[in-house]
C-alpha cells in the first residue's frame, strides 16, 4: 500500500493506517514492535505543564533514569518506572493499582491476591530508594526530580528546591549500596537494544503501538529467572532428545540471532524487498530523503523474539551451557562459521535465514498479487498444498478482532565441518511465530512435534523441516499443529 496525498485521506486517517500496518498479519512477525522510547501522544505533545515540564520532557527525564547506571542492572524496577510514569503523563494515574502493577508490570497472574504477595509494595520500596540515589549522583543536576509519595504508586515530578533529597556530599554511597545484588545481576543478561529519543515527527505514532510491551517484555528475563534455579535440573524427555545435542560439551555456546522487525516494517512500509546483500551493505542507508528513514535507523525487535531468546537462555543454563543473543544487525558472516545457531524470524525480519533457504524445502515468499506473505511447498506430496498463506486484511477490517489460520515453519540443520546445529523458526504473523518458539521449547509441544515427524523417543533428533498450522487469535493462538515435514538424509550437510 502507497501512502500519498491521494489516498491517505486525513492526517487522523493516515495515522490509523500506519497503525494498522503495524497490528496486520502482512507485517512478517511485525504485530508488536518492542520500542525503546515512550513516544508522546498527539494530545500529550499539546499538553504543556504550567510552571512545570512538558509532557515530553516528563518523558525525556524519564528515559535519562532508566537509562543510568543506576537503573542499568534492575530490569524490573525499571519497567517499573516506566510502567507508572507513562500512566501519569497520559493522565490515566487512576489506574495505577497493585493488582494491575503486579500483572501488567511484574509478571504476576491477573487474579493473584497483593495480600498474599507483596512483590508490588517490596518493588516500590526499591524503587523509591534508587530514584533517591539517582538524583543525588547522576541526576544531581536535573532540576526537576522524580518522586513517589510513601503510600502510593504515582509518581511526581517536583522542581528540585522543593525535593527532600539528601545531599550526596554529605550521604556518599557505600560499595555495597552501589552494587546490584546478585538475584538482579542475573537478570541483566537481557538482550540490549540501543535506547534513541523520541522522534519529532509522525512516524513516532510507530512506536505508540502498546507501548506497555516494552516494560513486560524488559521483566520478562527477571521473572523467568526468579523461577529457575541456575542449578536445576538437566531437563528430560523431548527437550533432551531436542536440545541435548547443542550443549554435549560442558560451558556449550548457543548463538541466538533475533529478528530486525524495523527492517521488514521499512520494506513493508515502502513496498519494497531486499537481500542479505542489501542488508549488508546498509542499502536502506542510501534512502536518507526517505519520509521513512527513521524507521528502519531504530533497532527493534519483537517481543514473541525476546520472549524465545529469554526462554533459550534459561534452557541454555540448564544444560550446563551459555546463551550468546545478536541483533541480526549486528552479525557478520564469520558468526555462523562454527558453533549452534538459533535463527528466529524469517529472511523478510531475518536476512541471515537466506543463507540456508536453498537448503530448505518450505520457504518464504510473498503472494504476487495482495503482497500478504505465505510458505511455498517446493516438493508438494500427496494431500499437500503448493503455498500457505493469510489473508491480506488490513486494520480497517477489524483483522486484529478476527480469527483465522496461520502457519509456520520449524527446521534442524545439521552444518559441515565446524559448523554446528542450526534452528530456524519462523511464522507469518506473531502469533505463528511464537508458536514457532512454543514447538521448539515447551516441552508438551516439542512432544508432539516429534511425534508427528516420526522421532524415537529416547534418541537425538535427525534433521528436519515441519510446517505448522495455528489458529490466529486475537492475542495469542491456538491448536498448533503439524500438516506437513521433510526428514533430512543423515549425512547431508548445510554451509560446506
């Protein structure tokens, strides 16, 4: 879709679509996009404080705290802040309860019961603790400093003059004081995503999409960490058959490359396609009068992403071994030279799963005449469709509220010479994607996907290619499950 004077209609309908874009299955894993920035409202931007700051800089200050090495290695009290700022600015301060702090923010369940858990007040109490040495050190010169009242959960800005903070000349802080603990320090192996400021232009209603996915998403590491020792048991069953083999040597490296989402959202939102060499050689940079460069410039990836590298990690140190995540951005070729690799998303988010599709029997592409993306069967069987695609809706149809079938692809490659295990998974849309994740580490559906290929229980898993089915859902999916597979001869190879 070309977005021109002549069929955007309104600057407000024009808005709607970019959203639209965004939430549409077209977007190749692009349904949510994990931002780095609270990006301001069109009526917060309007909104100035009278004698104070503005909305946006409410917002700047904001990012200036979470981004400090105070808060650098406290994910959790950092989706804390911002979870609570963000309400207070858009003026919806009401909302900010313990309950729904609890789930929202600290990955508690929505019907758990504060008075029996109380990880929301303990939460707070630090929180107040590390604003208070944030601007007695690093935001020494903030004029305006962040606070929350003892009692509540709503934070306030007040000019400094009338803060009651100590003096940092007369409070020095102790070695211990400026030392995470060790439950927090664990919690910072998260993926790192460079943090820019807030753009001044429209396209900044890119990144408004559910901005609260990026305070759960930045707890997400902490809570699954929280619940898994890092002595735990070595798993068992089909994640042992599966993934056993990447950690066969003790202090094993799992290489993780997540998707580029900001990548496939700037080809979608230009209509156009490139290639791993394209991508390399940082054609998009040659774009600059582009009203979209700043699109493609921010380094964004999806939360079903985060969510599997965080999964990956954990699985990673049950076996004894290591996870090493990468931006795709941020790979060379001489990555995948030796070692395992764990490639999620497709060549559209992903470009580096090019590289091994020559290799792979269900592959990419797009439909020729709506775009809407689809996998191609090159060796049809009996029974089996040439091509699975979505329908190409768009927001204006309601797709998000819509429900209809969705697929995606899981593959194990074995790698010549030094080369290791390779994973791919992959899906059309979100939901097909975190499915993708969901068959390859819950240990239920990875049961059932070896099941459906024909493994051995007991044995590690030959290489292979599965197709998958989902149930699109709003939000989720459902009813994953296998409608077509290649099994690899044993002694083929990938990247000779």
């Amino acid at each position: 879709m070309e977005f021109t004077r002549k069929n955007r209609g309104t600057r407000a309908d024009f808005r709607q679509q970019l959203i639209g874009l965004l939430c549409r299955s077209k977007n190749f894993t692009v349904k949510w996009l994990l931002v780095q920035e609270i990006a301001p409202s069109p009526v917060a931007q309007r909104q100035e404080a009278h004698g104070g700051l503005s909305p946006e800089e409410k917002r700047e200050l904001v990012q200036r705290v979470v981004n400090s090495e105070v808060f650098r290695r406290s994910p959790a009290l950092r989706a804390f802040l911002l979870y609570i700022s963000e309400r207070v600015i858009s003026g919806r301060a009401d909302e900010l309860k313990e309950q729904s702090i609890g789930a929202e923010v600290l990955g508690r369940k929505p019907n758990y019961n504060p008075a029996d858990d109380n990880i929301v007040r303990v939460r707070a109490h630090e929180l107040r603790g590390r604003l208070e040495r944030y601007f007695t050190s690093e935001g020494a010169n903030e004029a305006v400093v962040i606070t929350m009242p003892r009692g509540a959960y709503a934070p306030e800005f007040v000019p400094r003059k009338s803060a009651h903070l100590p003096d940092a000349r007369l409070k020095p802080q102790t070695e211990e004081e400026a030392q995470p603990n060790a439950q927090e320090e664990e919690a910072t192996a998260e993926v790192e995503i460079i943090q820019k400021p807030a753009l001044r232009h429209w396209l900044a209603f890119a990144a408004v999409v559910l901005v609260a996915i990026a305070a759960s998403v930045a707890v997400t590491r902490y809570v699954l960490q929280s619940k898994t020792p890092f002595n735990s048991a070595r798993p068992a069953g089909a994640v042992a058959d599966f993934w056993g083999q990447f950690f066969e040597k003790p202090n094993e490296e799992l290489k993780v490359v997540y998707a580029d989402t900001s990548f496939a959202l700037w080809q979608d939102l230009n209509g156009k396609t490139l290639d791993l060499g394209d991508y390399l050689n940082r054609k998009y940079y040659d774009e600059k009068g582009n009203k979209v460069f700043n699109v493609v410039m921010r380094r964004v990836t999806s939360p079903a992403d985060m969510a599997l590298s965080v999964h990956l990690a954990t699985l990673a140190e049950q076996f004894g071994g290591q996870e090493n995540p990468q931006f795709a951005r941020d790979v060379e070729a001489a990555f995948f030279h030796q070692g395992n690799v764990v490639l999620i998303g497709s060549h559209r988010s992903n470009p580096w799963v090019a590289v091994y599709e020559p290799n792979l029997n269900f592959t990419l592409d797009q439909d020729p005449h709506s775009g809407a993306p689809l996998f191609r069967n090159r060796t049809p069987q009996a029974h089996e469709d040439a091509t699975y695609g979505i329908p190409d809706m768009y927001d204006t149809q309601r797709s998000e509220e819509k429900t209809y079938p969705s697929y995606g692809v899981v593959a194990l490659l074995k790698g010549c010479g030094d080369r290791g295990l390779t994973v791919i998974v992959e899906g059309l849309n979100t939901q097909a994607t975190q499915a993708a994740g969901d068959l390859v580490f819950d240990p239920q559906r990875l049961d059932m996907l070896l099941r459906s290929i024909g493994h051995k229980s007991g044995t590690s898993v030959a290489p292979f290619e599965a197709l998958f089915q989902v149930i699109s859902l709003p939000g989720g999916y459902d009813n994953p499950r296998v409608i077509a597979y290649r099994l690899r001869p044993s002694e083929a190879c990938v990247g000779g």
